[in-house]
C-alpha cells in the first residue's frame, strides 16, 4: 500500500472542516467570560465561555478550551481528574511528577528531582519517558514527535498552566494515539476578560529562582497575551570536584485574538500563537553504586562533570472557534513544533559498554579499575580505559490540523451530546549520535587522539490520519456512552550510515464505550470498557507489534456539592506489552501477554467550620498488581529473563497521598503527604532483592500563603520536609536519589 489513501484522508479532513453543520439563527455571542464551576468542579460552559444558564458576574477570567468541548451538564462516564488552578498554585510546584502525585492511577519514576525529563503511566502503562500515554496542550499533541518518537524529552512548563486534565477509561480514546493508560491535556493559561496583569518572583535552596510574568490587553473585538517565566536552580546533587548540576529554563508565549462582533449571529473567534523556550540543563545518565548511594546519595561522580542538555523549542499555533448554534461548536487547530536538543553525557567505556553492570558489581574484576576512573580516583592509562562521550543530537518536527465538532441535541425523551474530530498529523525524527573519547587524567576529562565516531545518523517520521466519534445518550438516570476511534498510520525509516529504508503502514480501530446511572443525585455506578493502543515507532524491528490491550473500569462515584469521591478498579488485558529502551533510543520489544489490575480512590471535600474559614481534604489511593502471563528470554534491559508470575518493573503495588488545609480569605495553609510502596527495577516475583529494589518513600509537603492585599500575595512551601532521600530509580545507570528538603519562598501580584 502507497500513500494514496492518506491523499484521500487529507481530502476527507478538509472536507469535514468545510461541512460544518447548518445552524439555524442563533442568539448574539456574549463576550467570553468565566462560567461557574458545577458539582462536579468543572465549569461547564455553553459555546466559548458562555454560561449555560443565568448565573452571577463572573471573575476576570474565562474557560480555557481544549480538544473536549464541555456543553452539557454532566461528564462521560470514566475515570477523570481534574487538577486546578487552586491546587496548582497552592504548593507552587514547577515538577509535573509532583502536581500529579496526588491523582490516583497515575505512576511516575523520578529521574533527575526536576521533572525536566517526566516520566509518568497510568494503570500499569509504562512510565519511560511518558511514551505509553497521550501529552497535549490545550487538547494539541505537545510531544516532540509523538508516532515516529514518543519519548517525551520536552514536556510544557506546568507553572504557566491554569489546570490538568487527566483523562482514564474509555474517554481516552477522544485522543490517541496512545490510549493504552489516558491522557494529560495541559490547559493554558486563558484569556482575561479585561486588561491584566500578574507576576510572581521566587527564591529558595540551592539558588533555585523563579521569574513569571504576564501581560493581557482584552477589547470587545481582539485581544493580546505575552507571557514568560525564567526558572533556574544549582541543583541539589554534589559533583566530585565542583560544578554546576542545576539547569536554567526559558519559556516565551505570545498569543493574539481576534472575534467577531457580539452582535453577529454566528460567533467566530481566532487564537494566533507563537511561542520559543530553551533548556540547558547539567544533567547526566549516570548514577551511582549501591555502597556510594548509602554514603553520600546526592554525589555525582567526576566522570559526569561535562554532561550537559541544551534544547529549544518552537511553537506556532492557531486556533478557530465557530458557535453553529447555542448547543454546537466546532474547534480547529492547526500547529507545527519544531525541537532540536542535543545531550552530551559519558555513557560507555572503550573496553566496558554496561555501564548498568558496571555500577551494579563495581568491584567484580576489571570493572574496580573502570569505577576507580569514573570516581575520578585513578588515571586512564590503556585504550580500552578511555570515556567515551556520546552526544545524541536530536531534530523533531511534529505538525498538522484537526478539527472537532461538539453538539447538544434532543430527540424525545434522549439527550444527546455528540463529539467528533479528525487530525491530520506528521512528524519526523532526525537522530545523530556522535562518540568522542576521553580520558581521566589527574581528575579531569581530557580530549583523547581517539577520533570522532558517527555511530547513528537516521530519519524515521509518520503521517497519520486519525477520527473519532462519540456519542453520549442520557435517558432519565442512565447516561451511555459509546465511540470509536480510527487510526491510519504509515511510517519511514532510513539509516543513512547502511542505506537501509523500511516502510510500514496499517490501520486500527480502537472502540470503547461505558455506562453511568445515577441511582441518587448524589450516587452514581460506572463500568465501562475500551481498546488501549500504542502504535510502533517506525526505528522499531519489522516483527515488532503495536502494544495492544482490552481494558476494563468498573465503581461507584458520590458528587453532593462538598464532597467528590470515586471508587474505581480496573483490569488491563495486554495481548502485547511493549518495553522501550532508554539507554538505545528508538528500540522496542514485544512482552507479549501481561495482566494488570486495581483500584483507585479519589476523594476530596471543602468543610465550611466558619464563614471565613474552610477545610479543604483529599484523598488519592491506588492499588496495582501486575502478572507476566508467560515466560520468555528479553533483551530490553528491566525485563530479562522472564516467567510466568512475574510483576511488571517499577510499578509500586500502593501509591497514597494525603492533603489537608485551612483556607480563609486571607490565608491558607496546607500539608500533604505522599507514599508509595517498593518496587522492582527489575521483572520478578516474591521477595524484591536489595540489588534490584526501589525502596518505598514517605515525604511531606507544607505551604503557606498570605494574601497581604487584593494584589499581593506572600508564599512559602517545604517540600520533603523529613528530608528522606532513597533509591527512587536505578536506570538508565545506576541508583538515583529523589530531592531533597526543598524551601522555597516567593511573592505575587495580581493587577
């Protein structure tokens, strides 16, 4: 098969963005204003922001649209969270592990105590580099190229974002590709309903800064945005020797508006975006010994002292919005990303590739020489002692439109809400590696005579047309809920070093569907069931599948106005489960068939005790068990030599986080507490052994917030406060701590 039928997909997504549905006279479209939250603690909005029915003067700031189109009263049946504003901004984190620490069914693996390569899975999903779930920003894929290299190397900055929205069970297939776990859609921060302004600047440990600012002017017909947030820090780990291990990120965003009259039958509104950011961060592959860990856990050794990240990104972005009618409006985005990052970092010796190895047994034969260089304690004195210095030099492009139609309809005694889209999408990866060598010498890396070695030089990019469709019908207390989501996928790959090319292309149907009835206003049982998908990277071996599962969600849910609270347990059928490597970017493995089960708790509440004065209290619970249904030999490191029985790695069986407060109009003050259970790092069952654990973690959180005027803010929050440091991941090479007490204190002003 060419690809003449993704030239009739093209034709076919036009087509639907030109066919937009006949709307009868509609009323004037309102200036976009905030619409009020429901019970279910999300605002429900009827067009682009309008309310859906009388309500008060809203606050200055309106909705934030994304790929779902929220017009009707109730949600889709399935598992989803919300992360807000209020939350977001309560313990002021800049690390997207930490802001969803407190979602249940939600895994991360911590890599370098920033977040600045996020590693996140839900239900059983792997955490490697977020690839086994769907990243967007206002409902656009956000990865740098999410089919031909999902690994997500850049992830938008969570403290520029007005709210998560995490997305389980079979509504995940409204995005894709990956549908296997769910989706995280990063909602930016939305238009004011006036002139505005804001700015928050702060300060902590290990000079960690902070610079966020934002500058908004709203007229009746346009409207103009820029933001910009700085953040920094020198990093909490101590490199033999001396130097920085911190990073420093900048972030632009300048976002236009034009709209049409308010008086003008049919509402039409157009968001032109530009945005750069740039990271250059000291970051490094290596860990450390067990034996050292015990020592000294925040120790980077000597050998890393040049590892280094330097990335940029650019964004460009536009947004139309058109209200058919007061119950129907179509969304289309058209957007390209351009990223280009490039990470230098000791990997290798000549003479000793496993670096895992080598940190796993340091003392087992020649391997105490190679870990004498690495500690900087022992000169190169051979060949084969030499460093070897990899720099992977990557260039993305991930571009396309899609469009979304969402609609409100009556027939009888059936309500109907309807959502339906189709994306055209491309993306390309372009990977170099290049491999210098070094030696140590009197405690400092030295370029060696060795030459420089071109050991990777490819392309592999995809095209991809996807639609999907779903339809929610609610009769009385009975919602139902069922859809389909269409991938056609085609793939290359060239190696320019053997001249080899492949070529692949398939289609999926991945369908999905669910069911809620409200047996009360307040109670409510759901189940629900959907197909999970990964498609394969087209680097991937030609007898490598697509990860595929059946997935299962069965509960109850209570919503009374105070109190939300979910009880939910899952069942993930892998038919194949796939395993990325980290340390050969690109490279798959099938795992064939995998059983994952569990539950999650979901709870929070606000207690009025006195006018002023409120209690607010959550609850996130998960419990995960995973099974390999048979045994076989693997090469992906973590799995190996595996049997029936054994668990899937880095999948903790508890995940509990705690969160308690008092909030009053001019105060607030918070503590959460989060733990999780061990985990392996690698397959197995039975007692996990020392070599091979991942200890569990207990740490707190505290903030406090003082609101000193109307426009002015004081903040300060203590993360980790026990100052509890463990092995929190082993991979790529070797034990890694998790960060430690962190203090940080700030100010803002709203105006």
């Amino acid at each position: 098969m060419t690809r003449h039928w993704l030239t009739a997909a093209v034709l076919s997504a036009s087509s639907l963005v030109a066919a937009q549905p006949a709307s009868e006279p509609t009323p004037p479209a309102p200036v976009e204003t905030a619409a009020e939250p429901t019970e279910d603690g999300v605002a429900e909005t009827q067009g682009d922001g309008a309310p859906a029915e009388p309500t008060p003067p809203p606050p200055a700031e309106e909705e934030a649209s994304g790929e779902t189109i929220e017009i009707v009263d109730r949600k889709p049946p399935g598992a989803r969270h919300e992360v807000g504003k209020e939350a977001l901004e309560r313990y002021e984190l800049d690390d997207l592990h930490k802001v969803l620490g407190g979602t249940a069914g939600v895994y991360v693996r911590d890599e370098d105590g920033y977040g600045l390569r996020p590693n996140i899975g839900m239900r059983g999903a792997s955490a490697d580099r977020s690839s086994r779930i769907t990243m967007m920003e206002d409902g656009v894929l956000s990865g740098p190229a999410p089919y031909s290299a999902p690994a997500a190397y850049y992830v938008p900055l969570v403290t520029r974002m007005s709210r998560l929205d995490v997305t389980k069970g079979p509504s995940a297939i409204r995005f894709g590709p990956a549908t296997i776990g769910g989706a995280i859609d990063m909602i930016s921060e939305p238009f004011p309903a006036g002139r505005a302004g804001y700015v928050d600047v702060a300060g902590g440990v290990d000079r960690y800064g902070k610079l966020h600012a934002r500058a908004a002017e709203r007229r009746e017909r346009w409207g103009v945005m820029a933001e910009y947030v700085h953040l920094r820090s020198d990093g909490f780990k101590d490199l033999d020797g001396g130097g920085s291990t911190g990073f420093d990120k900048d972030d632009f965003q300048l976002t236009g508006r034009l709209m049409s009259k308010p008086t003008d039958e049919t509402y039409h509104r157009l968001d032109l975006r530009v945005g750069y950011g740039h990271e250059t961060s000291n970051e490094t592959y290596t860990g450390l010994s067990g034996t050292d860990f015990v020592v000294a856990p925040q120790r980077r050794y000597r050998a890393s002292m040049l590892d280094q990240m330097n990335w940029d990104h650019w964004t460009l972005r536009a947004t139309h919005v058109v209200e058919l009618s007061p119950k129907t409006k179509v969304q289309t985005d058209a957007y390209r990303h351009k990223f280009h990052r490039a990470w230098g970092k000791v990997d290798a010796f000549v003479g000793e590739r496993d670096f895992y190895g080598l940190l796993a047994n340091p003392m087992a034969g020649a391997n105490a020489i190679y870990y004498a260089i690495l500690k900087g304690e022992q000169d190169s004195t051979a060949p084969e002692e030499q460093l070897i210095f990899g720099t992977n030099d990557r260039s993305f492009t991930s571009q396309g439109i899609q469009t979304q139609l969402a609609t409100k309809q009556t027939t009888g005694p059936l309500a109907h809400e309807i959502h339906a889209g189709a994306r055209i999408h491309f993306d390309r990866a372009d990977r170099r590696r290049l491999e210098d060598g070094y030696e140590m010498l009197g405690g400092e890396l030295v370029r060696s005579a060795r030459p420089r070695n071109i050991v990777l030089d490819s392309r592999a990019e995809t095209i991809a047309f996807a639609l999907f469709a779903e339809e929610k019908v609610t009769y009385k207390r009975l919602d139902v809920t069922a859809g389909t989501r269409v991938e056609l996928i085609d793939t290359r790959f060239a190696d320019w070093l053997t001249m080899g090319q492949a070529d692949n292309d398939y289609a999926v149907i991945i369908p999905g569907g669910g069911a809620e009835y409200h047996i009360t206003d307040e109670a409510s049982v759901i189940a629900g069931v959907h197909r999970g998908f990964v498609p394969t990277a087209p680097t991937a071996s030609t007898n490598v599948k697509p990860e595929s599962s059946i997935n299962y969600e069965a509960g109850g849910r209570w919503r009374d106005g105070r109190i939300e609270a979910d009880v939910i347990g899952f069942f993930s059928d892998y038919s194949n489960i796939k395993g990325t490597s980290e340390a050969n970017e690109g490279e798959e493995y099938d795992g064939g068939r995998v059983r994952v089960f569990g539950a999650e708790v979901q709870g929070a509440a606000e207690l009025p005790v006195t006018k002023h004065l409120a209690l607010p209290l959550a609850l996130a619970y998960t419990l995960t068990q995973s099974r390999f249904q048979h045994s076989f030999m693997s090469e992906l490191p973590g799995w190996g030599e595996v049997e029936a029985g054994d668990e899937l790695p880095y999948l903790p069986a508890h995940q509990l986080a705690v969160t308690a407060g008092a909030k009053h109009e001019k105060w607030e003050a918070s503590a959460r507490a989060q733990w999780r259970s061990a985990s392996r790092d690698e397959a197995g069952q039975g007692d996990i052994p020392d070599a091979t654990r991942v200890s569990s973690l207990l740490t707190i959180d505290l903030a406090l917030h003082a609101r000193i005027r109307p426009w002015a803010e004081l903040y300060a929050t203590c993360s980790n406060l026990l100052d509890e440091q463990v092995i929190v991941a082993r991979r790529p090479f070797g034990a890694r701590p998790n960060p430690p007490r962190m203090i940080t204190v700030g100010y803002k002003a709203r105006f």
